[in-house]
C-alpha cells in the first residue's frame, strides 16, 4: 500500500459530508491490488465494498466455455460491489484487478447500515450506480456493434481517464480477455493504430503518441458514458485524463 494513499482519493469518498465520511473512515482497510487479483467469483457471498484510489477494477462475466468479456471498469471514480447495497450479496459477474494499486475495503455490514440510514451516501451510490449501468449497457452495444478498433480506443481512453500517471501496462493477451476478442485481433488493431502514428510500439508495448487521434476513431459509447458520468457525477469527478498509455 502506497503511504501516501488516502479514502479522499477516491471519489465517491471524498465527496460525502463530514459527518457521513467520519463514520465509514474508521472502519476503511487499506489494501494492496496486484494485477490479476480476483476479488469476488460468479455467486460467490461478497464480504467487503472495495473503493479504488489508484488501482482499477474489471467486471467480467464470465460464460460456462470459461470465456469472458469486461462489462465495466471501476477506478477511484466508483465503488466494486453494488450489489451489497442493491439487495442482493452475490452477482453473476466477477471481479478482477485490471492495473495494480490501492483501494480501501469496507465490511458488507457497514456499507449496508450507511446506506439504510437514507442520507447522502446512499443518493451518491444510488447516482453512481445509474452510472454504472450506463457503462455496462453501452459495452454490451459497443461490443456487438463496433469494430475492434474502435473497442481498444475506447478501452485505452476510459483507462486513461482513470489513472493519476501517463501509463497503463498490460499484455495484449490481457486487453484482448477484456474485450471479448482474439489476441490476433487486437494485434491487427494495434497495427493500425501505429500506421496512423497514434501509438507507438516497440518490443510488445504500445505508447499513445496522439490522444486526439484516439478520440477521432472512438466509436460514440465513449462520449455516451463520459457524458453520463459528467451528469450524474459532475460535482465529485475531475477533469480530464492521461495522455500516455503502454500496452506489453
């Protein structure tokens, strides 16, 4: 766990008032996310809310081949685990350590008490969650709809927006698991990408060169869900994000 992590990076955190925050602070366990880490299973009883600071989050579903595609993705805009507060413990869907960082884990029980007090926390995480929603139907219409070229801009600015620093590392093999889709794709799209000196490769990683050039081939799922994100959560998200990203 990085020392200089705090709850009040993350978001939704640091937007409840005093009184509200005070009461879920003392009860906030730092944890460290390493890349790949599983933080709940497909029906498996979920024990803790996670709030990321730095690290992000994928929700997988996950099909009975064992093949899987990203629904959705959580930085220290949100909170993994909606389900504890939605009425049910379990979900379908699992939930795995996309970029390695921090985060704060709180118990199922105290999340559900704050929430049932009807205050503030619970609008924000009811906002929130409508959010989220959007995200996921948009990756489910993007996923079908659009090429893989498009899918791997929108993936590289959404996680771009999510990052304090210039840098996202992942194999291929991983994005392509994230997206649904063969590695090869992926390989052709990356190609494309650098022949119109967006990105730049070198030794399996890709560096972004040209944040504007991924926005000019971005499908419009990711304006929809920024957009979304911007009016439900306007008075707690930052501005922009990240201009760099590298892919191993």
């Amino acid at each position: 766990m990085n020392s200089s992590s705090n709850p009040t990076q993350n978001h939704l955190l640091a937007a409840l008032p005093a009184a509200e925050f005070a009461r879920l602070a003392a009860h906030l366990q730092p944890v460290a996310l390493p890349l790949g880490e599983m933080l709940y299973e497909p029906g498996a009883q979920l024990q803790h809310a996670y709030f990321p600071v730095s690290a992000i989050v994928s929700l997988h579903y996950v099909m009975e081949s064992g093949a899987s595609a990203s629904v959705a993705g959580v930085g220290s805009e949100g909170i993994v685990g909606v389900s504890l507060y939605m009425g049910g413990d379990t979900t379908p869907s699992s939930a795995v350590v996309q970029t390695a960082g921090d985060a704060y884990r709180l118990e199922r029980r105290l999340l559900k008490q704050e929430f049932e007090r009807s205050g503030p926390t619970q609008r924000l995480l009811l906002r929130y969650t409508q959010a989220l929603m959007t995200q996921m139907s948009q990756t489910a219409v993007c996923n079908r709809h659009h090429s893989v070229e498009q899918q791997l801009c929108r993936w590289l600015l959404v996680t771009l927006d999510r990052l304090p620093s210039d840098k996202v590392v992942m194999t291929q093999e991983m994005v392509a698991g994230m997206l649904g889709v063969r590695r090869e794709s992926i390989a052709e799209a990356v190609g494309k990408l650098q022949q119109a000196g967006v990105v730049h490769g070198r030794r399996g990683h890709l560096t972004v060169l040209e944040r504007t050039g991924l926005e000019k081939r971005v499908c419009e799922c990711y304006g929809v869900v920024k957009s979304e994100f911007g009016r439900l959560l306007s008075d707690l998200l930052p501005g922009a994000g990240v201009a760099a990203a590298s892919v191993r």
